[in-house]
C-alpha cells in the first residue's frame, strides 16, 4: 500500500505540494483594508462605499471579510483552498447585523510585493432588488506594528 503512496507522489508531486500549501509560507496571510461597496435595498440603485477588512488565516484554509453596513458590522465568513497566489473559496448566506449576507463563490488575488488583495466575489442567487455587478475591489496589507 505505501508503494503505492510513494508511486503517486512521484508522479503527481504538484496537486499533493499545493494541497498543502499555506499562506504564511509566502507572505500572504495577514490583514487587509480597504473599502467595499453595498447595495442597500431601501437605496435602489446606488452604492455605499464601506469601510472594510479582510483578514486571511496563515493556514490558507479561511478568511473573514467585514464590512461596516449603515446599520452595523457585517462579516463573511470564507473556506476554501490557497493554490498559487489565489485563494478559491465560498462564504455561505446568513442573516447579519446588516442585513443578509449572500452565498458567494470568491477568487481572491495576492499579489506579495505590492502588499495587495484583490478580492472577486459572485453572488450565488442574486436578490431581485439588487443589479448584478461585478464585485472587484482591491485592499491594501496593514502594516504590522
């Protein structure tokens, strides 16, 4: 059985390597600010730049994104699989502070020498009050102290 282990691995090194790739191994983990936009349902049509934070796990597995909603803080909450310098990961709906928070389906983008996130989210079932946008917002790595 273990040479059969060893076989695959010899034959497949990549998928195996980046299975178990981490984000504090490149640099990546950490967290990021910047300011998301909202489409608020009693403001059809136009958008509120809010004031946000991505904070990723230096294990690559998880994220959190919050956003300061007129009405209180949301946050989502991401799993999902770091391969490269790309995390592909899905946040589930939920009811917040805020309002509901939409199941997603996220690619997010570092890029380690300009110390930048750039996060794209899709909406899994969009809500017929909001249009269907593209949501691509770069955010900046906070310095550590």
């Amino acid at each position: 059985m273990n040479r059969y282990l060893i076989l695959l691995a010899l034959l497949f090194p990549a998928p195996l390597a980046q299975a178990s790739q981490r984000a504090d191994a490149i640099g990546v983990d950490g967290i990021y600010e910047g300011t998301i936009g909202m489409q608020l349902s009693n403001r059809k049509g136009a958008e509120y730049k809010a004031p946000a934070k991505f904070v990723y796990m230096p294990d690559g597995k998880g994220a959190v994104l919050t956003a300061e909603h007129p009405e209180g803080v949301v946050a989502v909450v991401m799993r999902g699989n770091l391969r490269g310098r790309t995390f592909h990961a899905k946040s589930e709906g939920k009811l917040d502070y805020g309002g509901y928070t939409q199941a997603m389906t996220w690619t997010i983008t570092f890029d380690p020498k300009a110390a930048t996130a750039t996060l794209y989210g899709k909406v899994k079932n969009l809500p017929k009050w909001a249009k269907d946008d593209d949501l691509r917002y770069v955010f900046k790595k906070k310095a550590k102290r």
